[in-house]
C-alpha cells in the first residue's frame, strides 16, 4: 500500500498543473506560409507542438493522407503529418524566450536548434538555425483565435 501511495505522489509531482509565465506559449499557432496549424501544450516542464491542421492534408499524387516522406530516417517516411510533433523541448528562460527545443521541417526533413520569442501575445518568432543562433532563419507565427464554448 505504501508503494501505491509513494507511487501516486511521485506521479502528481510529475504532472504540473499550476500554470506558469511559459503557459502563454500554448495555444494553436499558424505559420507564415498558412500550409498547417500546430497546437503547442506543455508536457511536464517543457512545451511541445503537433500539426493538427494541414491545408492539403493529402497528398495529391496518392489522395492518402499526407506522410512525412522527406524524414531522412526510412522507417519514419509514412508517418502522418498531421499530428506530427514538430516543435520538441522548449523549456521557458527568464528572459521571456523558449529555448533548449528543436523544429523540424517537414518540407526538406530536416531539424534545427530553435529559440521562440513571443513578440506580443499573439506573434510568435520561431527561429530556426544549425550551430549559431545569428545565421539562422526567423518565421513570424500567429496565434488563432478559439471558438467560444457555448
């Protein structure tokens, strides 16, 4: 009985449920080029986003779902996009920025080394870079707006 209790404890602490500065970050967020929606939650400490939207969500040549086809990694290629979590890691600085995650693009398969800046509470810069943050690439994301719940 003490093992299910020290056990239930362990997972409580776990699982945060008090909501903290970085919690402006969740939300559903469109990119730039307006192809996807991706749903940003935190999990624990950290925050994560999944595509939950695509504007062609299938693939044109095949009329199935979209699949990551451009993964370097063979086994991950007919893994569907949507809900694909492609923003992963991001722990809330001090400084009012997300750092520590990663972006991967599913366009050219690749993943990069991100820091996500909140510009005002409904723009986000994502940027995006290999190695040093100043070479990198900066996209503007916009918040959506949910329905009310009636």
């Amino acid at each position: 009985m003490a093992f299910v209790a020290m056990a239930f404890g362990m997972l409580s602490f776990t699982m945060p449920t008090q909501e903290t500065a970085g919690d402006e970050l969740i939300g559903i967020w469109e990119p730039s080029n307006g192809r996807a929606r991706v749903k940003i939650d935190r999990i624990g400490n950290k925050y994560y986003g999944r595509i939950v939207w695509l504007i062609e969500p299938n693939d044109p040549e095949t009329g199935e779902p979209k699949t990551d086809k451009n993964n370097p990694d063979p086994e991950l290629q007919n893994v569907p996009l949507k809900g694909y979590r492609m923003l992963k890691d991001f722990v809330y600085q001090e400084d009012g920025t997300w750092a520590e995650g990663t972006i991967y693009d599913p366009l050219n398969g690749s993943t990069y080394s991100c820091v996500i800046t909140m510009t005002d509470k409904n723009t986000l810069d994502i940027r995006g870079y290999i190695g040093v943050q100043a070479l990198g690439r900066t996209d503007v994301w916009k918040r959506l707006a949910m329905p009310k719940r009636k």
